[in-house]
C-alpha cells in the first residue's frame, strides 16, 4: 500500500499536538507574485501571434488564506490557499494554489519568526493553460504579536516551485512551463 509522505507527517504532528492544545491560527493578506507577469506576457504573446491586438494591465498581487496549528515546542502544520490570481478581458485565466506544510515558530509566544516547508499544488484553467502543477514550497516569516494575544500581523517571504504548463506559440515544443508564484512576499492580518 503507498501512503503519501506529507500525509503521514501532518497526521503524526497532529497526533503528537494532542486535541486539546490544538488552538487553530488563521491567517489572511496579500501577496505579491513574481511570476504572474510571466504568465500574463506569454499569454499575451500567443494572442498576438494569432493576429490580436492586446493591452494588458497586469497587477500580480493575489489574495491568500492560511490556517495553521502549533504544539507548545513549536512544531505544527498548516493548509493555505491561494494567492488567487485571476485574469478577463483580451486573456482569461484563474489559478488557485493549494497547499499543506510544516512549520517551526522559534518561539510561541510574542513575535515570533518561523519557517515553513511543504507542498502546493496550483489549481489552475483559462486560455492557453493546459494544466496546473505541483511542486515543493519553503517560506520564512515573521509574526508581530502581543504576548498572549491571537490576533496580530505577519510578513513573510515564500518560494513557490509549482509549474503550470502553458501553450506557447515562441517555444520549440510549443508549451512553456511558468512558475507563476515562484517568489512572493505577503503581508497578512492574523485572527
């Protein structure tokens, strides 16, 4: 029987957390992406090598949701969504990252830094997408907090190595594969 590595571990961390001291985070914000453009001028490119005229204003700024636990040393897991990114008009394109990951808080109480490292998988369709991607995820962040207190604010800086293969009409296999969130710096609310 094959089991998921990732699962096993999330499973493993949420039986070592216990129920009781299984306090839920949730986190949301906007993120920049580094990749968008990206996206956006390829597929741009195919719509003018077919004869169409195309202005895109790209803004690659997406919307993200985190929720995440932690035990008492520290150790925890998570689940994201997102950032959303979304495009109409002369394109047309919807990509939603889904993602599971560790973490580790270097302290649990007050600011605290932290990492995180898991996997994403991009849910993605629109013109010229042919599919979404998995791929490894790492972040490192910082939460801004009272001693004590739930809510707060968070930076942080991810890398996102999840591809989306896209047509494209200026690649000798005719697809190009875009990491459309490789690197993104977020700013979030935490509730």
């Amino acid at each position: 029987m094959n089991r998921n590595p990732i699962s096993i571990v999330l499973a493993v961390l949420f039986l070592v957390s216990g129920p009781a001291s299984a306090d839920w985070n949730f986190a949301a914000g906007g993120t920049y992406l580094s990749g968008m453009t990206d996206l956006a001028d390829t597929l741009e490119d195919n719509l003018e090598d077919r004869g169409f005229a195309v202005d895109t204003l790209v803004i690659p700024i997406g919307a993200s949701f985190l929720a995440y636990t932690e035990t008492e040393s520290g150790l925890g897991f998570g689940f994201s969504l997102g950032p959303a990114m979304a495009a109409f008009g002369d394109i047309d394109f919807f990509n939603v990252p889904l993602g599971a990951d560790v973490r580790y808080s270097f302290r649990t109480d007050g600011n605290r830094p932290y990492v995180r490292l898991g996997g994403r998988y991009h849910a993605a369709t629109g013109d010229d997408i042919e599919s979404g991607g998995a791929g490894p995820f790492a972040a490192i962040g910082y939460e801004f907090r009272k001693p004590g207190a739930s809510n707060g604010w968070g930076l942080e800086f991810a890398y996102d190595g999840a591809e989306l293969e896209v047509i494209s009409t200026r690649s000798a296999t005719g697809f190009e594969d875009i990491k459309s969130a490789e690197f993104m710096l977020s700013v979030y609310a935490l509730f």
